[in-house]
C-alpha cells in the first residue's frame, strides 16, 4: 500500500499545485497509522503469473489478498471484470 500512495502523489504532482506542508503532513499522518504491513518481496512470483489479466499494481493486491484468503474488493469497474486465474496452490 505504501508504494501505490506514494506513485499517485507523485504522478499527479505535475497536474495539481501542491502545498507541501499538507503534503508533509499527509505523509506524517500515514506514516503514523497502525497498520500491518506485508513484506511485497513474498508476493511477488504470484503477482507475475498474473501479468497477462491484471496491471502489476491490480495484481500485488489480488496476491495480497490470495495469501490473506480474503475477499478483493474493488470499485474499479474495469478491473471487477477481469477474470483473475490460475489459483495458486498452497
């Protein structure tokens, strides 16, 4: 998750004007949440067998979410239709 919320700041900072003190304190905050965090380097084989159905992005959360045995839930419409297989075995 870390990662995806420092790729959208940083691609949208040539469209929007920021002010980096809310940035600043954006980043404080975050950090500051109490959060479990996931090593990525674990999931990184699965999310590569998914590159033909989903972006690598879609496909670190689909590996997440296998290795979690939880639900993907998602708003993406696009991605909602995209057939996700190839179940890893356990």
């Amino acid at each position: 998750m870390d990662w995806t919320i420092f790729r959208n700041w940083l691609t949208r900072k040539a469209a929007w004007a920021f002010d980096m003190r809310l940035v600043f304190e954006a980043l404080a905050d975050f950090v500051g949440l109490d959060l479990h965090r996931h090593a990525h380097l674990d999931l990184l084989t699965r999310a590569w067998k998914l590159r033909e159905n989903v972006t690598v992005y879609d496909a670190m959360y689909v590996a997440l979410a296998e290795a979690l045995e939880a639900p993907i839930v998602t708003c993406d419409a696009p991605s909602s239709r995209r057939p996700v297989t190839g179940r890893p075995s356990k």
